[in-house]
C-alpha cells in the first residue's frame, strides 16, 4: 500500500501538466495524480500548446506522451521545453520501439513509463524524477554560484556542461557547447611558446588521477582572446568506481599573477634600495679613503720633493754637485733629477686616482665658463712647444679665427689637452711632428632625412666641437687601441723608464671627456695617431 503525503507538501512540490492525445487516459492519469496527492495545473493534445501551457503555468513537472496531435511530437516538445525552462519531463507512452526509446533518451529525460499505467509506478516514477531535479538543481545553482569556472566532459571529450563562469572565460554558451569536442570548445597554449598545450582533463582520463595545469598557460576564448588560468582537473567516477568523465574547475590567473609580481617587484626594490644604501656606504668608504690616502701620500712626498730641493742647494754651494763625474749618469745631480721626477710621479698618481674616484662618484667639481679656444689654446701648447724643440720635433696648432666661444669647465679642458700633449711628446720619435687641429663640424648640411627629423649626429646635437691631436712616427696595433683608456695599461712594447708615466692619464683623460658629455677616439695608421676629442656646444649639469 502507496503512503500519501498530506496534499499541502505534494502542492508545494508537485504541481503538474499532463500532455495526451487520448481524452480517456488523461483523465483517468488527471485522476490518479490527484488520488495520490498532486495538483494538475492542466491538461493539452498538442506538442505546440504543451509549450505554451509550460511557459505561462511554470509546473514542476510534465507528464508527456510521445505521440501528440499536431505536426510536433512529445519528444521534441520535451525537448524544447527543457533547454528553454529547465522542467523535467516524464515520457508515458505505449511505445517502446528501439528507435523511439534512443530518440527519448537522447533529451535526458527524468522517466519512461509504458502504458497501461500503474498507479504505484507512477508514483514512484514521479518521486524519483522530483528528487533527481532537486539534487541537480542544487548542484546546478552550486555550480553557476562558484566563483571558478567548470567544465564537465564525458569519457569521449565531449563536452556535458558548463557553468555560467565558464561561460564567460571560455565564449561558449552551454546550449553551444553541449556534445562538442572538449578540444574546440577549451583550447590552452603555452604562453611562452604559443604552441598548443595539453588539456588537463585528458591526462586525467588517462591517467585516472587529479591533474593540475602547468605555470604559463592561457585559454584561448571562443573570440580568439588569452586568458591566463590555473587550477585543476580530475576524473569523475560512479558508485561502482567506473570512470564517467572528468571535471575541470579553473579560474582566471590575471589577478594573482599581477599580485605576485607587484609583489615580487616591491621585493626587488627593497633589495635594491638595500644594496644602493650599501653601495653609497662603501662608496663613502672609498672617498675617506682615498682623501685620507691622498693627504698622507701627499705630505711625505711633497716633504720629499722639498728635501731634494734643499739638498742640491747645499751640495751646490758646496761644489759637490757637479764635481768631476766618472760618467754624467754617476753625477749627483742625476740621482736628484730621478728622485725628483719620481716624487713628481707619485704625486700625479695620487692626484689621477683621486679626480677618477671623484668623476666616478659624480661629485667632480665643474663650473662652466666660456672658453676662447684662440687665446686658451696657444698659452696651453706653449709649454709643450718648448719641450718638442728640445728634443727636435715640431708643434704645430692650427686654430680658426672666427671660431665660437666652448662652454666648458676649464681646469678639466686644460687637463684633458695638456695630458694628450704630454703623451704625443713623450711617443713622437726626434724630428717628428705634433699637430693640434680645432674646428666646428657643422653636419646640418650632410644629414640624411632621418638624422636631419631628429637633429642627433652620433652622441651630439650638431654642430659640435673637434679636437684633434695627432702625432707621426708611432703606430699602436688595432688590437690595442680599445685597451689603451684603461686604468695602468701599456702597450706592450713600450718602455715605461723611457717614457715614465702613471698609466692613469688616457683613463683620466676619457673620464673628463665623457664627464663633459663627450667622446674620445684613437686611430692609428700609416705612420700617424691621432687622438680624437668631440664635445658639445652646451653641456647641462
């Protein structure tokens, strides 16, 4: 014997539509459904008006003959009305053909009742289908409330569902999606390759275990768009451990992958700041260093200097100083000379080390003044005059009148000049010549289109200043000529006791230049060397 629940709780959980063709069966179903409790919200013969009646009446549930009168059968009114309405449907029906039972069941439908009817079947029919639709009206209203989005496939790949956000990631409406192939409804790529990447969800199938994705890979959207994801997929499994599908859960990465690199960046920055406070404290290390090095150097050697100074003067009152050499390299006065020379040495040294350690702490002093190279240059080049007719060469300057005014810093320029004429003397065979050549090279007129659009030659705003300094009789090899602006080198065959020296002046020399915010060059060949200088008009500071 059925137990009837009271008629308030089968109201509230039953209320139905019967759709047949035959007068007499539906009222005799109308009855049993009300014998055992339901309400018959109404009652139709047609596919068309079953529609109709399900959109204005709302049932929980229809009982749906297969064969109906008008030109549309229950199945595709079933049909219809699930993808629309999502209402469960029960066939009743008095066919149960092969083909008409596939057609049935490709709608999904809650039940499948033969008729004659059975009170107690249909009863328990009804209650199996409610129950079935209340779990997957929860699980459903579970699943298009997450916050990630799922995909279900089964064992074939095709796809069997999708939530409303994977909807949204993906392109794909669910009624678009249903029954195609997971593999054009969810692409993924590589990021970093942009080939195609292998789906979780397959090598959960396979793999009959949870598969997580892999860093660096987007899903391709239904409109072309890549969307970073992450998350998982695993298979899905019935009561008896049989693999049913695979389920996918995965969201859009955009968010946290954004978080951890603004993350990571503060992090770097940090460290940054860290090491720069660490770099500016050893930086002032160096600077008391090489101050208080300098100062101690300094005062010894000068003291030195003076002593040598002192003592010639007492040997030369005294008539020592000259007095009847062996050899003139046996004299006093050549061991003096080289003790002088040598204290002179050290002290360009210290001062060389400190200017670059200053250049390169960027706290060396500069004030910009205007430079008349017509009048600096020849009181610059007349000490080194001097020096070349002593040892027979020539110096030569060559300086345009109505050349313009350099602004630059003075005591750096005359650095620079004196330092490139000092290394041209000392490298210039007897009877060779020096030559210092000043011009404007105003390329305005030679530009191409492009140079001429954005008014930049090389490293400088045209037109800019050249100084050159050549000198004839010695040749450095191409494979020094990048090396010889580094602290302490020496072109290997050079004698350094011949032509003393620090090996810090060309270093200082390049420093100052780009101090200036210009270039140096050296060439070498056919006998000549030539050190280049370019420097800017205006120089900002």
């Amino acid at each position: 014997m059925i137990t009837i629940p009271s008629n308030n709780q089968t109201d509230e959980r039953a209320r139905i539509l019967v759709v047949e063709d035959e007068y007499i069966l539906a009222i005799n179903l109308q009855e049993s459904l009300e014998s055992l409790g339901y309400t018959v919200l109404g009652m139709t013969d047609s596919a068309e008006e079953a529609i109709e009646k399900a959109t204005d009446l709302h049932p929980n549930l229809i009982l749906m003959d297969i064969r109906l009168r008008g030109d549309m059968d229950g199945i595709q009114a079933a049909e219809q009305i699930w993808n629309n309405l999502q209402i469960p449907v029960i066939y009743v029906t008095g066919h149960s053909d092969k083909s008409t039972v596939e057609r049935a069941t490709l709608t999904s439908p809650f039940g499948y009742i033969l008729k004659p009817i059975k009170e107690q079947e249909l009863y328990v029919a009804i209650q199996t289908a409610l129950n079935r639709y209340e779990r997957e009206q929860f699980l459903s209203s579970v699943l298009r409330g997450m916050g990630d989005g799922v995909v279900v496939v089964d064992p074939e790949l095709r796809v069997k569902y999708l939530n409303q956000v994977a909807e949204a990631l993906t392109g794909w409406r669910w009624d678009e999606a249903k029954g195609r192939m997971l593999t054009e409804v969810f692409k993924l790529v590589n990021e970093q390759t942009q080939f195609p990447a292998q789906n979780p969800m397959i090598a959960a199938l396979q793999q009959e275990t949870t598969i997580y994705l892999d860093s660096h890979i987007s899903l391709v959207a239904k409109d072309k768009t890549t969307i970073p994801i992450a998350d998982s997929a695993t298979p899905l499994r019935n009561n008896s451990g049989a693999i049913t599908g695979a389920i996918m859960v995965f969201r859009d990465d955009t968010q946290r992958r954004l978080t951890e690199e603004r993350n990571l960046a503060t992090a770097r920055a940090q460290q940054l700041e860290i090491q720069v406070a660490e770099l500016k404290r050893l930086n002032k290390l160096k600077e008391d260093f090489l101050a208080t090095t300098s100062h101690e150097m300094r005062t010894p050697l000068s003291n030195i200097k003076m002593t040598i100074s002192t003592l010639e003067n007492l040997l030369e009152r005294q008539g020592i100083l000259n007095s009847n050499p062996l050899s003139p390299f046996e004299s006093v006065a050549h061991y003096l000379t080289i003790l002088r020379e040598q204290c002179e040495q050290e002290l360009d040294l210290v001062d060389n080390l400190l200017y670059i350690r200053m250049i390169d702490a960027d706290v060396y002093p500069l004030e910009l003044t205007s430079i008349h190279l017509q009048n600096w240059l020849p009181h610059v080049a007349e000490y080194f005059e001097e020096r070349a007719r002593a040892r027979e060469q020539t110096l030569q300057v060559n300086i345009p009148p109505n050349l313009p005014p350099l602004v630059s810093d003075l005591p750096s320029l005359t650095e620079i000049v004196s330092e490139l004429l000092n290394n041209a003397c000392k490298y210039t065979p007897s009877e060779g010549q020096i030559v210092v050549d000043v011009r404007v090279i105003d390329t305005t007129k030679s530009l191409t289109n492009k140079n001429a659009e954005s008014g930049i030659l090389g490293d400088f705003q045209v037109p800019y200043f050249q100084i050159t300094i050549s000198n004839s009789g010695v040749i450095i090899p191409k494979n020094e000529q990048s090396r010889i602006f580094e602290p302490f080198y020496r072109i290997p065959q050079s004698d350094r006791w011949q032509h003393s020296g620090t090996g810090l002046g060309l270093a200082l020399v390049k420093k100052l230049v780009e101090y200036l915010q210009g270039t140096i060059e050296v060439t070498s060949s056919q006998g000549w060397t030539i050190f280049t200088v370019k420097l800017p008009f205006r120089i900002s500071r």
